[in-house]
C-alpha cells in the first residue's frame, strides 16, 4: 500500500518541486505578500525588515557548512570508513538496507541532529557502494532519521527551558527535561517513530524495474595522494607529529570540557568532528586534500541561508508568525491546545526554520494561552518542538548538508519523505493529545 502511495507522490515531486534555490525564493515572495496583506504593513517597511534581517543566520550558515565539511573530513579517514563498511555489511539485501539505514539515523539524530544528518548521508553512501538499493529512498531514509532531533538529547527548546536564566523562566519558571524530554508521552512517540518510520520506508522499497541505481564506481573518493617531497615546506605538510599535537590539544580540550558537564551543542560536534579528523588523517596535506572535496557540496548552505535569515525577519517583526500561532490557539481547548500547537509549530516551520528561533516567535503566544487554559505547559513546549522537527520533512532547508553528501537534488527524496511526514503526523498528534 505504501508502495502504491509514494510513486504518485515521488513522480509529482519530481516533476514540480524546483530546485531549494527556487523553493525559497518562493517563499520570500509568500511571505513578501503576506505581512503586505495579512499585517497590513507597507512593501518599505517589508523590504527593510528583510534586509535589516538577511544576514542574521550568517553564525548558523558557518556552523551548518562545518556540519558538512567536518562530517566529510571526518568520514574519509579509513579509520572512520572500515567502521562504516563494517557495519554497512549487516545489511545483505536492499529492504535490511533501508532499515538499517534508517535505525542509524534515527539513532544519531536523537543523540545529536548535526551529527544525525552527516551520518545518515554518509552511511547511506556507504551502503550504496555495497548492495544494490534504490538511491533515492535510501538517502530519503537517511533523512527520515531526522525527525526525531527535537525529542531527543540535543532539542532546542526543551534544552532551552531546563536552562536557568532562558528568556521565559520569568514566566514558566525552570522546566526539567523529566518533564519534556524523558516524559513518558515523550518516550512513547519516540518508540513509536523508530518502529514505524524504518517499516514504512521498508514498504516504499521500489520494484527492480522502478528503481534507480547509482554506479558504485561514482561513489568512490579519489586516494588521498600526500604527492612528492622535494623541498622543506613538504615535510612540514606532511608532519604527522604536527597534525597529532594540534589534535590531541583539540582532544584534551574536549575531555575537559565534558568531565565538567559539557553538553553536547552544534559546535562542539563540529568541534569533536574536525580534531578526530586531523588526527585520523595523520598529516595536513591530506586533511587539506579532503578539504577541497567536501568543500564543493557546501554551495547551497551558502547562498541559501541568508534568504531564510531574510523570511525569519518578516516573519518575527511583521508578526505573522504571531497571527499564525494565535488562530491555532483561539480554536483550542486545554486538551487540544498541544495538537494545534503541533500544527502550528509546522506551518510557521516552513518559513522559520530554526528551532530556538520558532520558540523565540511562538512562545509568547503559546504560553499565555496554556496559562490561560490550564493546559500542560511541558507538553505545549514539546507541541512546538515535534511541530519544529515534523516539517523538516517537507522543507529543503535541513536536507542540504544531506543531498551535498549524496550528490542528490531536493526533488529527487521528498516524495518519499511526504509518506513519512504524513505517517509520522498521526503518531505525533496522537502522543501528545492522548498519552
């Protein structure tokens, strides 16, 4: 049945979703038209908030591009890819391929999203070098692992109210993440989504004659060749003394930073990522050489992220992320106040891509009507964390550093990632309205 259901929808995302470059200059001009039409504000007022706005992400977009570039340093060390080859070869057919794929990152992405997303993707690749599997729904399931980022160890909002001093603690106080995280409905839809989502990407395994193979042979990276030693300067590139001493420094830092309780954040993976690689690939040269390769797929976060930086603007000072959240919340009860909550949080994520900044724009809403309701105000908090996390799966945005990795376009897995979107809703909605 699934099978029946994701070919219509993969051959109408092919057809007619555009490139992400395209998808969000869309966007910008939707949300141009709204906050004119909707917030009633004038096309000046529109262009300065996009403008004053642009370059907000410009922390974020670095981050996002060493997301990549340290995964693929790292991940082209032998050491790393004898791992990955070892545990590709559990899977002896393409539906343990898609299973497996999927546990990975499903995995990953609890512990750590940045971490999740390069995993998957290069594991996927891995797996694709050794058993014949339609690429597509491969890399699709690599990606489906995402969704569950914001229940897990490293989500942005429940993360944000457990910590003293958040910008809500006024108003809500401190809210452990026994009460968000490690909650039972939480624990329950998690459990649920790793059950499901692996299945469902296993029954939208194409036929032989529907799917689409990718040569082995493409997926393989150039040796990394140190080249001739004939003058000093060589030596010094080649130095494996020098590559281990700035990268057991790097180690020691990480050591200390965790035995004092460090948590794990999006630059301290980047952090553990690029030292690992420096010393796993034992002289700079070759780190360098890995360097140039990863660099190339990095053209999207590149030109992207500040268009996004620009909607996020119009959204937050137009207030239309507001008027957004607000219709949810004038139709809920304090039952169904997490439910829309949920919906809302995957609306306004199509625009507002960023979990502490969703929180930043929904809170102020949110939690004045939980207050108001006597709803549970944990429950509400991870309502827009899940309705964060849900979307993702619809919007390009997350999927760069994965479809850079792959050598894949936007078009090419987001049919298959709209089955899990609508799979996953039912789970999600259910947990948090009835658990």
């Amino acid at each position: 049945m699934l099978n029946s259901l994701s070919k219509p929808l993969v051959k109408m995302v092919e057809r007619y979703l555009p490139d992400p470059y395209i998808f969000v200059l869309i966007l910008t001009l939707i949300v141009f038209l709204a906050a004119m039409l909707v917030e009633s504000r004038s096309p000046i007022d529109v262009i300065q908030m996009w403008g004053n706005g642009f370059w907000g992400l410009l922390t974020f977009s670095m981050q996002m591009l060493l997301v990549l570039i340290t995964g693929f340093m790292l991940a082209s060390t032998p050491t790393v890819k004898n791992i990955l080859i070892r545990i590709a070869r559990l899977a002896t057919t393409p539906g343990s391929a898609i299973l497996l794929v999927t546990m990975v990152s499903l995995i990953a992405s609890w512990i750590n999203w940045g971490f999740g997303l390069v995993v998957g993707a290069l594991f996927a690749k891995e797996l694709a070098r050794l058993i014949k599997v339609d690429y597509r729904l491969l890399v699709a399931s690599a990606y489906s692992g995402f969704i569950v980022w914001h229940g897990g160890l490293a989500g942005s909002i429940p993360l944000t109210i457990a910590t003293p001093g958040h910008f809500t603690e006024s108003q809500i106080g401190i809210i452990s993440t026994s009460d968000t995280i490690f909650a039972f409905f939480n624990i329950c839809i998690v459990i649920a989504l790793f059950i499901a989502v692996p299945l469902a990407n296993r029954m939208m395994l194409p036929s032989e004659k529907d799917s689409i193979y990718v040569d082995p042979e493409l997926l393989k990276e150039a040796p990394l060749d140190s080249g001739e030693i004939t003058r000093p300067a060589d030596h010094l590139e080649n130095s494996r003394i020098l590559a281990w001493l700035i990268g057991f420094g790097g180690l020691a830092y990480l050591v200390h930073y965790f035995v004092n309780n460090g948590g794990l954040n999006l630059n301290i993976v980047n952090f553990s990522f690029l030292f690992l690689a420096i010393i796993l690939h034992q002289t700079p040269r070759r780190l360098l050489i890995c360097l140039n390769e990863a660099i190339k797929g990095g053209a999207g976060i590149v030109i992207q992220f500040p268009f996004y930086a620009g909607i996020m603007a119009i959204m937050v000072q137009s207030g239309l992320a507001q008027t957004i959240s607000s219709g949810f919340v004038a139709i809920a009860s304090a039952e169904s106040l997490p439910f829309w909550s949920f919906i809302s949080a995957g609306i306004v994520n199509i625009f507002v891509p960023s979990g502490g900044g969703q929180w930043a724009v929904q809170a102020p809403v949110m939690l004045p009507a939980a207050e108001a309701l006597g709803a549970d105000i944990a429950r509400v908090a991870m309502a827009v964390a899940w309705g964060d996390a849900w979307t993702n799966l619809l919007q390009p945005f997350w999927a760069l550093p994965v479809l850079a990795i792959a050598g894949l376009k936007a078009k090419d897995i987001m049919g298959y990632c709209l089955v899990i979107l609508l799979i996953s809703g039912v789970i999600i909605s259910a947990g948090l309205t009835w658990l």
